[in-house]
C-alpha cells in the first residue's frame, strides 16, 4: 500500500507480527499448501483453534461473537501480515466469510451464539449446499425439496461440489419450499446437522487425488423447524447476503499472488532457469497484472472506505475475483513450462488452479455482472 497507516493501526500490525513470529511455525507454513491429507488437515485444524484463542480467527467479527471489531484498515493490515507470514487461513473459509454474515444478520439469538463461536474455533466444520447436478449458475433452479410436516422439515434432493462436504457437521442448505412460486422465491435456507439419518455424504476425488469437495445426499431427512435461517422462502435474500464483516478480504487476492510470484522468481533462481527474454517476460506481465489487481481491488476496499457505491464495490469485485484466477493459473502454467521435472512443488497448485475461474461464479458468470455493473451494459 503507499498510504502510510495511523498510529493505532501499526499498534495492531506490531501486535499481530509478534504473535505470529511466536506462534507460526514452518511446519504450518507448508501445511497451508499441501493436499488436505487426515495429517495436515488435523494440524490445521489444532492452528485454527490456536488462532481463535488468541483472537486472531476472525478480526472482522463484531466483538460480541467473539471477533476484535476491526476497522478496515485493521483488516487490511491484517490480511497484509498473514499472507506475507504464509500463516494458514481458518478452515471454514466459506463458513467465515458466506455463511457467518449471514447467520449474524438473519439468525436467531440461539443460532448466533450456539454456533457462531464454535465456528470460529473451526470446533464445527461447516458447508455450504447451494450447487447441485442441474444448478450451478442458475442456482435459482435447485431442486432440493424441504416439505413441512408439522413443526419439522423433510428434505429429499442432492447437492454437489460441496466443499469441506466429507468433513463438515453443519451444512447452510438451500432447499426449494415453495414449487409454485417464481423460482427465485420460493427457496428458503436450513442450517442442517450433517449427522442427521438420511444423509449421505460421497467425497468427490479432484485432480490432484484430494477430497475437497463432495456429493450430498438427501433421503427423507428431518430437520427441526428451528433450523430455518431467515424467513421461510427467503433464501433467495440470504444467498445474496451483502453484510460482510470482512471489508478489505480482496487484498488477499493481489497480496497472494505476490507471494507466489516471489517463490517462483526464487525456485528459478535455485534452479538457474528463467532468464531468457520470453521467461522474463512473462514474469513480467504476470507482475504488472498481479499490480492491475492490487488496483481494483483498492478500488473496491477504497468504496467501502470512503462510502462509494455498493454497485461499483460489487463490480469491481467481480473483475478482480476473474482477473485473479486467470493471473493464478497463468503462474501456475509458467511454473510448469520453465521448471519442468523440478516443478513438484508448484504440482498441487497446477492441479488446482484449474478450479480459481470456476469456484465461486465462473468467468463468464463474473464477466457477465462486470459488463452489466462496471460498463453499464444492458443484460
Ligand atoms: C473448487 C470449487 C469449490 C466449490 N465449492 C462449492 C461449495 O462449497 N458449495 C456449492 O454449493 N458449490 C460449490 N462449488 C460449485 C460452484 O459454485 C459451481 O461449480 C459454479 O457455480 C458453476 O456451476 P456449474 O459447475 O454447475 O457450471 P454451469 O453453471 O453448468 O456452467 C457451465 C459453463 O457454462 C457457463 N455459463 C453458465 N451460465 C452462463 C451464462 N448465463 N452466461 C455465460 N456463460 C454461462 C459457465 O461459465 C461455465 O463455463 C464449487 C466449485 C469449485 C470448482
């Protein structure tokens, strides 16, 4: 950033660098990188639960659920400090950033306090059951079918690419109540026990021979009535949930890709390649990328700062967010090209980047609201 901080705001970046520099350790560094084995994922899981009780899971959180309340410049300084510490983000990712915000707007005083702490400390995993076979874009075409019978649900349907699926206790479940209605509003949200009789969780196995992600099914399971989040067949409202804590989460985007740009200028000059003309020029046009990022994504925490409009703040989101996953999978490629057989490390996020232009609204998706919101575009 070239806007120098406050005082109180460097307070927090010391803060944060002392306990880092005391607690992260190298170990943790390349367990953040490597697949999700059992190992890895339960040293995760013991670093989340460290980060929690120290208050550093989820800075932006108001200080009643257990966050420290912190100002966007915080939460910039923040996602600056751990990114450049390479420290292991929380483990419910979505449940942090997608369903907590929305659990704190729409839930119940019993649904806030009963599971937000405990989502914090990752002691629930959490997921997220919006996609199925037949509705991934078109998330207003899912299926899933909850039926009331008396003061329960019955749910009956399938979910795919549910991340964290195999692992997880909780599932924020998108379900159809309403079939007569427009299919955008008769969806509701169900906050669902993975446990529950009925369900049945089958891993998906991805490329790089992980189990990221999972199939979940429903077979006549009965949710309690409580477990609605938000009025009945107002899920549509709760999906697009705009509250978020997290102002200033774009900067991990640019501030990511800069450290992956450094290790790969590293692992060339370990290995003595990468310095003919056409290598370093493309270096050099993912650097200048990776800086067009840093722009937008200022842009976008500078509307938050300086009360700029939600419409250009959303746009400029979705630039960045297709801008970044295309800058990551052309590192990834430029990993490969130049290392060749001594690229193994960079083998994992080879594999994955493939998914960066899908998770999350595809490219064409993004590309569609950048058209509409930034350019004014008619749809
Ligand atoms: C790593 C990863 C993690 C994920 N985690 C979760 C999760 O936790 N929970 C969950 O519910 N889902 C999750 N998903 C699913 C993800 O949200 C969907 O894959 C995504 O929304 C796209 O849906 P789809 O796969 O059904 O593709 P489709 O919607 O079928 O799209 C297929 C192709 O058509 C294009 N297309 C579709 N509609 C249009 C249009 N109107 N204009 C132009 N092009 C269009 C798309 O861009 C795409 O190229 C995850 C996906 C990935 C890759």
């Amino acid at each position: 950033m070239d806007f120098s901080y406050p005082a109180d705001v460097e307070q927090f970046r010391n803060e944060l660098r002392t306990w880092l520099s005391a607690n992260l350790t190298d170990e943790l560094i390349t367990a953040r990188r490597s697949p999700r084995s059992d190992a890895v994922f339960d040293m995760l899981h013991a670093w989340n639960a460290t980060l929690a009780d120290a208050g550093w899971a989820a800075v932006s959180w108001p200080r009643e659920y257990g966050g420290r309340g912190a100002t966007v410049l915080e939460q910039l300084v923040y996602t600056e400090e751990t990114t450049r510490a390479r420290a292991p983000l929380p483990l419910n990712v979505i449940g942090m950033n997608n369903i907590a915000p929305a659990i704190m707007q729409y839930g119940t005083e019993a649904q806030k306090t009963t599971l937000l702490p405990r989502m914090m400390r990752a002691d629930d995993i959490w997921c997220q059951g919006m996609s199925e076979p037949d509705a991934g874009s078109d998330l207003a075409a899912l299926r899933t079918r909850a039926v009331r019978d008396g003061d329960n649900f019955v749910v009956n349907g399938q979910k795919i690419w549910t991340s964290l699926g195999h692992r997880a206790d909780w599932c924020q479940l998108y379900v159809r109540t309403d079939p007569e209605a427009p299919k955008h509003q008769g969806i509701s949200c169900l906050i669902v026990d993975l446990r529950l009789p009925g369900i049945e969780v089958r891993p998906l196995v991805t490329l790089n021979g992980d189990t990221d992600f999972a199939e979940v099914f429903f077979h006549d399971v009965v949710v309690p009535g409580d477990a609605l989040l938000g009025p009945l067949n107002a899920g549509w409202q709760v999906a697009t949930t705009t509250l978020s804590h997290e102002r200033a989460g774009a900067a991990r985007l640019y501030a990511e890709l800069q450290v992956r740009l450094e290790e790969l200028v590293t692992d060339f000059a370990a290995f003595g390649v990468g310095g003919d003309p056409v290598t370093l020029r493309r270096l050099g046009e993912i650097a200048v990328r990776i800086k067009y990022l840093e722009v937008l994504c200022q842009r976008s925490i500078s509307a938050t700062l300086h009360g700029g409009s939600e419409i250009t703040a959303l746009g400029s989101a979705s630039l960045a967010k297709t801008v970044w996953g295309e800058i990551g999978q052309d590192l990834a490629a430029l990993a490969f090209d130049v290392l060749g057989p001594q690229a193994s490390r960079w083998a994992d996020y080879r594999l994955t980047s493939r998914s960066l232009t899908i998770a999350g609204g595809t490219t064409q998706i993004n590309t569609n609201i950048t058209a509409h919101r930034v350019l004014g575009l008619p749809r």
